[in-house]
C-alpha cells in the first residue's frame, strides 16, 4: 500500500477554499479545481516505494498482474481502468458531453492520423478511452444533467418572455423529442454570436425579475454573460444533491457542474466535448454526433449496504463505495484481487498502519490485503470483475 502525493488542476472555474479548506492548508488566492488520484499520462499521481518517488502509471507499467491483478488486465489491459478526483466547482464548468468508446477510438484515431497536436487547443480526443463518471456530492452541490422534456423545457424559455428565444420553444413543440432538441441545440449554437449574446442579455434581466427556476441560469449569465450555452443549459434538469447523494452520467448526456465539493469517479480519460459556458474550443458537428438527445430525470443515487456503503452503477470499470468509521467499531477487511484507491474525506481513518488526513490517498495493489479502522469517512476506488 502506497501514500499517494497528487496533482491539483487549477482549472479557472475552481473554488478557491474549498480543496484549502478539505487540505487543512492556507488558499493560494488561485482557483483549485480538481486533486486527481490515478494513472492519467496527464496528472498521474507519485508514490515511494523506497527508491525515490515514480509515477503510479509507471509502477503499473512495470507489473501490471501484480499491480491490477490478472483479472483487471484480461478485462481492460494493462492500465488503471479508472481516475478519482476531488472536484471544487466554485464556477460553473463547461457545458459538455463524453464519448461511447467506440466514438472515443474513431475520434482519437482521426485526429492521430491527421496529426493534430494532444495539446491543441482544438483537438476533442486526448485519448481512445470513454468517459462515465460519478460525482457524489461533499457539500450541497448542484448541476444541470440530462435534457428536460422539450414541452418543459419549451414552457421554461417562453416564460422569460424574450421576443428573440419564442422560436425555439415553438420548434420544441413542433416536433417530436429527439429532432426537436436536436434542432433547438444546433440552432442555438450555430446562431450569430452578437444576436445571441442580445437574447442571453435579455434572459439574464427576465431571470433575475423571476427567480425562482431561472435562478440557476442566473447564475451562468454572471459567470458566462452573453454565451449561447446559457440557453441551451435551459434544456437541461437542475439537480441539487445532498451530501452522500451522487449522479451518474453514461455517454452522450449533456451535464454542467455549478457549484460545490465533490468526489468524482470516472473512467481513466479526459474527453471532453464542449457546448457552451467556456471560452474553450465548441465543436458543434462533433458535438451533435454524441449527443444523446433522449430527456429523462437525473437519477439520484444512494450508498447501500451494511458497513461498504456501494454505489450501484451500470459500469465495471469504476466502483465507488464509503466506509464510514465509528468510535468503537469493528476494523473493515478490504477484499483483495483488484485495484484500489481510498481516499479519506473526513476524519483520521487508518489503512493498516497509515493515518489518513482528510484529503489524503493511497494505491492499494490487487494482491494486498487492507484493514480500515479508526473514525472518519473512507471512499474506495476499484474496480468489477
């Protein structure tokens, strides 16, 4: 078992306290945004086994079987099959959506054979691998997931009363669900950028002399004033999760993050395809192309179990499960066989003989065996196999 020392991404949108606040250590004044935990070739993390810190993705190249295990590396190779982050949205991010693995391989591969840079800043794919994710929320934490039902959505944008955005609720409601949010957002992306901006400023007034549901698109007009994925966030569900509850978000659903601490569980990629709310490079084709445009209500999810509390999701390449340690109370035996890493939250849990501060890590390698025990609040990443 091995302390992991991780990378803080000071993406413009993080929170400037709340990974401090988490770390027990003094702001820098600079946004803190996502602490990544894994084997990503963009942040891995370091340990040290003795002989100087390495990268956890080279101490797994070097014996992936006894890294991952055997059965790990038959089902997804010789990787770490996933990425756990802290996410301290203080802004909200990009308005985005992720590949299936089969897009993820085309597109990555297209964009190899046509040499564009890893690092441009209009390259979609860094990478051949999908991208589900889990954020279970810290602290209250809020977002936009999933398309509304287009009559819903259209009855959110005629209630602002802007002349301008009356269209697109008209073609909500002249079509059925798949081409009429197919239609709308490619309308409100491909429209001239100065109308738009007129029409998000209007919103913006119309939002904040209503309230109530428009608060949150308030909010994004603060951050993001005049970005037409103001208006196409409209399309989207609010959701607000409680501490302990989380989402999960399969290909193709368009999400927001707006505001909160969270621990976020992915699969290990970093693709990302962006619709709005960003200075960043919007590819509106390619966007379309992965989309999802089925509505449906974000489905909340709580742990469940006695002692492990699991996160059901419909995916084997993460697992994300909590422990959450009580004065007194028994040592958890860890199962051994796959990859894992803890992360503390709250508290001072012991893994073996390690203490754990809130915010701290470790790599368990699937053939060690691990006992948590102490008080405090325990996330483990693995994998199913």
């Amino acid at each position: 078992m091995d302390r992991l020392t991780n990378t803080i991404r000071p993406y413009a949108w993080g929170s400037t306290t709340a990974l401090p606040t988490l770390l027990g250590v003094e702001p820098t004044g600079e946004p803190q945004a996502e602490l990544w935990m894994g084997a990503h070739p963009s942040a891995p993390s370091r340990l040290d086994r003795g002989t100087g810190e390495r990268a956890l993705s080279e101490v797994i190249a070097a014996d992936p079987e006894r890294e991952l295990g055997a059965a790990t590396v038959a089902r997804f190779g010789p990787g770490l099959p996933f990425l756990l982050k802290i996410l301290a949205a203080g802004a909200p991010l990009s308005l985005q959506v992720h590949p299936d693995l089969a897009q993820a391989k085309a597109g990555f591969e297209d964009e190899e054979r046509r040499g564009v840079p890893i690092d441009a800043g209009h390259r979609n794919y860094k990478d051949p691998n999908h991208k589900p994710e889990m954020l279970c929320a810290l602290t209250p934490f809020e977002g936009l997931c999933g398309f509304r039902p287009p009559q819903q959505a259209a009855e959110l944008i005629e209630g602002l009363g802007v002349d301008s955005l009356k269209p697109y609720a008209d073609l909500l409601r002249a079509h059925p669900e798949d081409a009429a949010l197919r239609e709308v957002l490619t309308a409100v992306l491909t429209a001239d950028r100065t109308e738009m901006a007129h029409s998000v400023t209007e919103a913006a007034a119309a939002a904040d002399r209503l309230g109530g549901p428009y608060v949150p698109y308030a909010s994004l007009v603060h951050h993001h004033p005049g970005d037409p994925g103001v208006i196409a966030a409209m399309l989207l569900n609010h959701f607000r999760l409680q501490p302990g509850e989380a989402v999960f978000l399969g290909a193709g659903v368009p999400h927001a993050y707006i505001d909160g601490l969270g621990v976020e569980l992915l699969a290990n990629s970093d693709n990302v395809l962006r619709a709005g709310l960003t200075p960043k490079h919007v590819d509106v084709p390619e966007l379309l192309k992965i989309t999802n445009f089925e509505s449906g209500d974000p489905h909340v999810l709580r742990p469940e179990g006695d002692g492990e509390e699991v996160y059901e999701t419909p995916i084997d390449e993460f697992r994300l499960s909590r422990f959450l340690l009580a004065p007194g109370g028994a040592p958890r035996v860890l199962p051994q066989g796959t990859p894992q890493i803890l992360l503390c939250t709250e508290g001072s849990p012991r893994a073996d003989e390690l203490t754990l501060q809130p915010g701290e890590s470790v790599f368990v390698p699937a053939h060690e065996k691990v006992e948590l025990s102490g008080t405090g609040t325990v996330y483990r990443a693995t994998v199913v196999v």
